[in-house]
C-alpha cells in the first residue's frame, strides 16, 4: 500500500513481498524505483507483489524529475489502464509537483486524448502555472483532439501573463488545426506581450507557412510584430522567402524601419532568394491599384467582420479576390 500525504507520495523503505509467499523479502531502496519503468506499481498493479511501508518516519520518494508521481508519468505515458487504477487507489486527480503541475497538464504534453479526458471526467481542474496551462501544453504538443477538449470544457483562450499564449505556441510549432480552433473560440489575433510580440511574428520567425497563411487570412495585422520589429523583419532573418512572398501580398511594408533603423531589404543577405523577393515584388514592382483597393477594403471591414465577405452582394470573383481565393 503507498502512503500519500496532501497529495504526494512518501517513502522511507518498501519491502517487496512475494504474493502468498511472506518468507521471501528483499529490500528495495529508493533508486531502484524510476518512473520512467514505473516498475514497483506495475508489479503492484499486476498483482506479482505488493508493496508495504515499514518506515518509523516517511520521506520523500526521490524521481528524477523533481517530485513528480507515478500519476504523471502515467499520464505522460498514456498508460490509461494505468491512470485508472492509480485513481481508483486513492490518488488524487490533481496531485500537483512543487512546481504545480499536474497529471492534466502531462497527458495535454504528450497529446493523449483519452487521459486527459480521463482525468476531466474524473474532475480534473485546469490549473495555472505561470501562464502554462493544459490548453498551452496541448497547443505545444500539437494535438487538435487535446486542444477541442480542453476549450469544450471551457478553458480560457486569453492569457493575462505576459508570455507566450497558446495561440503563440500553436503558431510558433506550426500546428495549424490548433491554431484554426483558437481562433474559433475567439483568441486575441494580434496579442504582443513584450519581447515575444505577436503570433504572426513567431510563426514568420519559426517559418510556419501554414500557420503564416491562417493568421493574414484570418485579418491579422501584417505590419504589427515585436516593437518595430514587423513580421517582415522576422520572414528576412529566418530566411523564408516564400513567407516574405505572403507578406507583401497582404500589404507588408518593405520600407518600414525596426528600432535600429534598418528595412527588411537592408537584413536581407546579399544574393539569397528573399533579397530576390524583396526587389522583385516591394523594390520594382509597387503594388497596383487592385491591390490597394483589397489593402483598404479589408482594413475597413475589420479582421472581426472578414468572414461576411461571403455574404456581401458582390459577384463571386470579388469576393474570393478580396478572401485571397
């Protein structure tokens, strides 16, 4: 039997003991037990032995990974069977480390739908930590289905840390479904926390193409990045010259300055394909009448009122010109 006390497990020594068998002891010291094996409560769980306390005062049972339990890496692991019968146990489904995370927040990391609604059900809270929540971990991991249940369970799509949000994330790693089910259940498009910026530029810095095409077409502000830094600035240093490609199609300025006063054209390496990019589409060829109609028309409609393009009287052609379609 494993003793907890306010949720973490304690240990001072175990004896394993053969099943049916109580002449047969062998003393299991604590590095034995790694929860990457999870080989004590397996053997528990299987039924080959059991485990008894026999410490006159319990210690912290040591991991390697801080103070995590085998609820964690049960859901870390996606060991549902596992989760299941540790819950029934008596563990607590949110058992949380020193640094506060919980069982949720592992299966969100490592994409396992099944625990983590598991543990939902089993009325799991979406804790917090430092602006890490299950939602951002399932965002990170790239897992859609983890991503649907959390925000049907009425998570937050809003951060108010000043760090990464989960739209930020799901930009940055390229995980475009993530991202078109954020911006469904209306995540800020244009959030900037300091130094980070917003997610149009982490996807630009990451060369996420995809995540770059969901959040312009979507009415993401193409000139607002990370101070003066705009998304264009990023596409330069990354190197991505198809990224610099949509950005000046949506109306990115190539002229525009950052705050050491230099453009996109003077990042630019002498030779390479997005300098080519630049001169050929901002340098030698302004952008038409045609295109600064689309620019302004968009601008006055608002990113919150682009879906209604399609319901406008307009004929078919002008609407997918002005959709990019």
């Amino acid at each position: 039997i494993i003793n907890f006390r306010l949720g973490y497990p304690f240990i001072r020594k175990y004896t394993a003991v053969k099943k049916n068998d109580t002449n047969l002891h062998c003393e299991i010291c604590q590095a034995c037990i790694r929860p990457s094996a999870c080989s004590l409560f397996a053997c528990t769980f299987s039924g080959t032995f059991r485990c008894i306390s026999t410490g006159s005062f319990p210690q912290p049972l040591i991991y390697s990974w801080s103070d995590r339990t085998p609820l964690h890496e049960a859901a870390y692991q996606g060991r549902l069977l596992l989760l299941r019968s540790l819950i029934a146990q008596g563990f607590h489904v949110d058992t949380l480390t020193m640094d506060s995370i919980s069982p949720l927040h592992e299966a969100c990391l490592a994409g396992h739908y099944a625990c983590a609604k598991f543990l939902l059900d089993n009325g799991a809270n979406m804790v917090s930590t430092d602006g890490v929540t299950p939602l951002f971990n399932s965002c990170s991991s790239g897992s859609a289905a983890c991503v649907r249940l959390i925000l049907q369970h009425g998570a937050s799509v809003s951060t108010t840390y000043l760090t990464s949000s989960p739209l930020h994330e799901a930009a940055k790693k390229g995980h475009r479904e993530c991202l078109e089910l954020l911006l469904s259940y209306g995540a800020h498009i244009d959030m900037a926390p300091p130094v980070i910026g917003t997610p149009l530029y982490s996807a630009c810095l990451a060369q996420s193409i995809s995540c770059v095409e969901v959040l312009l077409h979507s009415g993401a502000d193409v000139q607002m990045g990370c101070g003066q830094d705009s998304p264009l600035h990023a596409a330069v240093r990354s190197g991505g010259a198809s990224i610099v490609d949509l950005l000046l199609d949506f109306g990115a300025d190539w002229c525009c300055r950052n705050a050491e006063g230099k453009s996109a054209l003077d990042l630019s390496a002498p030779n390479s394909a997005v300098r080519r990019a630049l001169q050929k589409r901002g340098v030698l060829c302004p952008c038409s009448l045609l295109q600064l109609s689309r620019f302004c028309i968009r601008r006055s409609l608002g990113k919150n009122r682009l879906h209604g393009v399609s319901s406008l009287l307009l004929p078919q052609s002008i609407q997918n010109f002005l959709l990019y379609q």
